[in-house]
C-alpha cells in the first residue's frame, strides 16, 4: 500500500485512501505491541487516548495549512468524535 495521497484535494477517493492506510497501520501496530505481550484491547484503549490527545492538540493550535485540506476530504455528515 502506497505511504502518499494518490488523489488531489477535494477528491472523495482520498479520504478513503486515507482511512485504508490508517486502518493498515494500526493493524501493525496492534500486531506489535500484542507480540511484545500487551492485550489487545489494551493496545486499542491505549490508541483512542492518544488519538484523542492528539485531536485536542490540533484543535486548540491548529496549523493554518491543514484547514483547506481537512475541510474538503471530511465526508459529509462526519464529526469530531466524541471527547
């Protein structure tokens, strides 16, 4: 699977592009840190905090050239998750 965005902005396709190496990813990761004898729903809670630390960050000091991108792949009807 590619590491780089295979369609432009605005591009329906992207997000989805995004969401499989994303999904990808984290498969690994779980895979790892199972193997290095964490549980896996361990592993999972461990990843949504952190996800949502990170989605705090971003919304107190957003960077100015992600507006442009996040607001035209963000699929209709899709919200911040629940904090």
């Amino acid at each position: 699977m590619q590491n780089s965005p295979q369609f432009e902005v605005g591009d329906l396709r992207r997000t989805k592009d995004c969401q499989a190496r994303v999904d990808q990813l984290i498969a690994e990761v779980v895979d790892v840190m199972v193997t290095n004898g964490w549980d896996s729903l361990e592993v999972l809670e461990a990843a949504e905090v952190s996800l949502k630390k990170r989605w705090r960050s971003i919304e107190a000091d957003p960077d100015p050239a992600d507006e442009v991108s996040e607001l035209s792949t963000r699929p209709i009807g899709d919200h911040h998750p629940a904090k």
